[in-house]
C-alpha cells in the first residue's frame, strides 16, 4: 500500500513539473 502511495505522489509530482516546464516553453515560445 505504502508503495503504491509513493509510485502516485512520484507522477503527480512528475506531472507538475511537467505542466510547469510547457507552460514555460510556451510563454518563451510567444515572446520570441
């Protein structure tokens, strides 16, 4: 159970930043 706990706070941690990362990518995108 507790492994199960830590696979889903690993891919929702891994989706933030992933989020994050294209919301960046995006804004540099339409700046330039």
């Amino acid at each position: 159970m507790q492994r199960l706990l830590f696979d889903f706070l690993f891919f929702s941690l891994g989706g933030t930043v992933g989020v994050i990362a294209m919301c960046i990518l995006q804004a540099g995108r339409q700046s330039d």
